[in-house]
C-alpha cells in the first residue's frame, strides 16, 4: 500500500513536471509566432523600398 502511494505521488510529481515542459514550449511556440510575423512585416517593408528604388531610376 505505502509503494502504491509513493508511486502515485511520483506520477503526480512527473505530470506536473511536464505540464511546465508544454506550457514552456508552448510559451516559446508563440514567441516564435510573433517573431515570425516581425519577420514578414521587415520583409513586405523591404521588398516594398526595393520596388520605390527601382521606380525611381
């Protein structure tokens, strides 16, 4: 009985433990995200200064 219950009390412990994991993955998924947006809006920005550069020559 008392195995049983450390054993469950590692499995509790465990769970918890990975729960942070996939809220830090998660965490960084989003992050990831948004700089993944940043990165569009610099690469619309530029594309849109090299074509004003071409039609101004």
């Amino acid at each position: 009985m008392q195995r049983m219950k450390k054993l469950i009390q590692h499995f509790v412990h465990l769970n918890q433990a990975l729960q942070k994991v996939i809220q830090a993955i998660w965490n960084v998924a989003q992050v990831n995200e948004k700089l993944n947006q940043t990165m569009l809006v610099h690469q619309q920005k530029n594309q849109l200064s090299t074509e004003l550069n071409w039609l101004q020559y």
